[in-house]
C-alpha cells in the first residue's frame, strides 16, 4: 500500500476504518488468488522458521490458531510442537462477548468446527486460567502486517481484546509473551492502519524468515 493512498482526491485524510476495509478486502482478495500448492509450500517454511524459533528460545508452550480460508497454514507448527511435547493452546470464540476461551490442545481429536467454520476446541474442553495459562508466545493469524508489527485482522478486535485482558491481569513479575504475526511475505504492506486499540505484533515470520519489529521504528518505504 502506497503512503499517498491515505489522502483523498481532496487532500483529506481517508478515514481509519476505510481505509482498513479497503485494506482488508485487497489482502484477502490476494491471499484467496494463491493456489493451495504455494500456500502449502510457503506455510510449511513459514512453520519451519517458527518451530526453530520456538526450539531457540526454549519456549514451552504456545498460541495457535487453527487456519481458515487462505490463512497461512499452521498444523505444520502444531504437530511439530506435539512430537517436541510443547504445550499448545488455542482459542474458542464466543461471539456474543466478542472474547477468546484458551484451551490446551493435544490431538486434533480435541477439535471441532466453531464460530465462523473455525476448527477449536471440542465444548467442555477445560478452560485455562488467566494468568497462569497465558503460554509463552503467541502466534497471530492476520490479512496484513508492516514493519512497527502493525497488524490487520478480520476486524472483530478478538486479538486486541486478548492483549488487553492480559495487560490488565499480569503482574508486572510476570513476562508477557512474545507476539508472533504468522503470515505470507504478500502479506507485508508498507503501513498498516492502527488505532489506539490494535495490539502490535514484536515480530512477524513468513516464508522467508524472522522480522523483529518495534512499535517506533520506521516503516517500510
Ligand atoms: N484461523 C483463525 N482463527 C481465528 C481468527 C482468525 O483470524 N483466524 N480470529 C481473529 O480475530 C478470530 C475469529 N475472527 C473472525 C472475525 C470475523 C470473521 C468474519 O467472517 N468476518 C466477515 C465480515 C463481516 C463480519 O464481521 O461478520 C468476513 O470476513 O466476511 C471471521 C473470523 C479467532 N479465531
Ligand atoms: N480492548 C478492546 N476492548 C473492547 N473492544 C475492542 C478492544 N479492541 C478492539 N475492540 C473493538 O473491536 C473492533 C474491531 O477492531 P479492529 O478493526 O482493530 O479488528 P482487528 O484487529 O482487525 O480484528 P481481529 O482481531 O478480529 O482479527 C472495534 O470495534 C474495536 O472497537
């Protein structure tokens, strides 16, 4: 996305949630047109970028998100985590409060189709408590990201609503996870549209490897 698209024929200032629809419906629109070949071989590397990491740093357990559409696919990750008996967690939806339940996931047994078609956690899954369950990295689905970590979502705030919840619960001892947008590089776009609300991504991994962001730090040209 070009910085100039942002004003208007009128030299004003296409509006936060335009320009985030406009956005939204393009990343999608290219994301839908990759065949499943690239998408299977570029979410195997992207999983395999991910799993070292994980491997590097030690962490013991970690988010995912069981893909839907064109995401990236993560069961790469998910069942390399399982053979390196990594505690995995993934989220329930529950629509009406516009919140996620966290779960412990073993087997994809445990899984059944949820709120939009999304494989989660079977109902009666035990519920992991906040903040004892809050896992040490968590990997973020998205329709676009930019180098400050910027992200773009469905547009339902689940991933936003998360982060705040944590923020309010952890105590300051206690170390937040790392916030891993998990995406292909198509994804990348040279600014995404934040409000005050959107939580921002510490790194990204795509097929191509492992960007470290920070919120500051300038975007892409
Ligand atoms: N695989 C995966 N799981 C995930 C997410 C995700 O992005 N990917 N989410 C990330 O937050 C949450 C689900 N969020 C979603 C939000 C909106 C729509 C959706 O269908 N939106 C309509 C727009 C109209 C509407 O909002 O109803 C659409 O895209 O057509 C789907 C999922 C939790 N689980
Ligand atoms: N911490 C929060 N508490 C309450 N509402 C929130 C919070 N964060 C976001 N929202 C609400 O969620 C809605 C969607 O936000 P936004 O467009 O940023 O979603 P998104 O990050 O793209 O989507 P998603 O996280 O579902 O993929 C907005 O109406 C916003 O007000």
């Amino acid at each position: 996305m070009n910085k100039r698209r942002r004003l208007l024929m009128t030299g004003q200032k296409l509006p936060l949630a335009e320009w985030k629809r406009e956005l939204r419906a393009e990343k999608a629109a290219l994301r839908d047109s990759l065949s499943l070949d690239q998408r299977t071989s570029w979410s195997s590397l992207a999983c395999s970028h991910a799993s070292e990491w994980l491997r590097q740093e030690g962490a013991s357990s970690f988010m995912a998100y069981v893909s839907f559409r064109s995401e990236l696919d993560t069961r790469p990750l998910i069942t390399a985590a399982w053979a390196q008996a990594r505690k995995v967690v993934l989220p329930r939806v529950i629509q009406a409060s516009g919140r996620m339940s966290l779960h412990a996931v073993a087997s994809w047994e445990d899984l059944a189709p949820g709120a939009y078609g999304i494989q989660e956690p079977i109902t009666g899954a035990i519920e992991l408590p906040c903040p004892e369950g809050v896992p040490d990295v968590v990997f973020v689905p998205g329709l676009a990201f930019d180098s400050r970590g910027g992200r773009l979502g469905y547009g339902r705030g689940y991933y936003d609503r998360l982060r705040a919840t944590w923020e309010a619960e952890l105590t300051e001892s206690a170390r937040p996870p790392v916030w891993a947008g998990l995406a292909y590089g198509q994804q990348l776009v040279q600014e995404v549209p934040m409000d005050d609300h959107d939580a921002y991504m510490d790194m990204l991994i795509t097929e191509d490897g492992i960007i470290h962001c920070r919120k500051e730090r300038e975007l892409w040209s």
